[in-house]
C-alpha cells in the first residue's frame, strides 16, 4: 500500500511543465516570430503594390482606348474619383478609393497643356497614387516597370505618378 502512494505522488508532481521549459518554449516561438514576421510584411507589401500596378494597367488601357476613340487623353480627375470620360471604359467594379483596405486613392492626371510639367515628369498623362504609406509606395517602385515620378520616394513622399508611356 506504501509502494502505491509514492507512485501516485511522483505521477502527481511531474503531469505539467516546469516554469524553464515553458520559458524556453516562448522563447523558441518569439525567436521564430521575429525572424518571419519581417518577411511576411514585406510579402505583403508587394502583393499590394502588384494590385495598384494592375489597377494602372487597366486605367492605362482604358485611357488608351479612350484616346484612340477620341484622338484626346481624358480630363483630370479628383482623388478617388474617375475622369467621366474613362467611366464606360473601366469595369463595372473598379474603385478608384481603396481607403479601408490600403489607404489608397488614385488620380488620374493630364498635363498635356503644361510643357515644362510635361518635360519634367517625361509624359503627358499617367495616375497618381496617393498614400501615407512610404514602404507601399517603395513597393510599387519595385514592382512597377514603367516610367513614373518621383524616381526616388524620400520621406517626405506621399504619392508617385505612374506615367504613361509614349504619351
């Protein structure tokens, strides 16, 4: 009878984790935590920019076929809003406020009648993307391909110019 109640008080005192190991196992997670969190961000960052590039890509093409109907590049528009004569030329769908999701808006823009703007930039027509986000901004200048402005986004950087090619 002895022999059982040692038994069951050996088994009682060793059912849970001691304080080091469980130390040691937060310790693994946070280590594991910092080394991909940073990669994830960035992952994300990129998929971001690769959405607002897609966008310009089909903003782009809309106000190709636009001028090529009319011989004209569409007004400039608002923040958030699209220029009226690009409006049967987008999808049905396409927003030009992605505010609770990115804190993104677009502008479209033409500067066609402004030479020195128009020498400067390197283009005539292209969209703004306005955000307060600098690291999103970066994004888009690496994922972007095309010619856009500022060339270098600084600190102060709270939008870039995605231009049109050849315009």
């Amino acid at each position: 009878m002895s022999h059982d109640r040692v038994s069951m008080v050996t088994i009682r005192n060793r059912s849970g984790f001691t304080l080091i190991e469980l130390m040691i196992v937060i310790m693994i997670i946070g280590i594991l935590l910092n080394i991909s969190l940073p990669n994830y961000i960035s992952v994300k960052k990129k998929a971001h920019a690769a959405r607002i590039v897609s966008d310009y890509k089909i903003v782009r093409d809309a106000a190709i076929l636009y001028h090529a109907d009319t011989g004209r590049w569409p007004s400039t528009s608002r923040a958030g809003r699209p220029p009226k004569q690009l409006i049967e030329y987008l999808p049905k769908d396409f927003s030009w406020d992605l505010g609770p999701e990115l804190s993104v808006r677009y502008r479209w823009l033409n500067f066609a009648r402004r030479r020195r703007l128009r020498r400067r930039l390197g283009g005539s027509v292209g969209l703004i993307v306005y955000s307060k986000d600098r690291s999103l901004l970066k994004a888009i200048q690496g994922v972007y391909d095309g010619p856009m402005w500022p060339r270098r986004i600084s600190r102060r950087s709270r939008a870039v110019i995605l231009l049109v090619e050849n315009s």
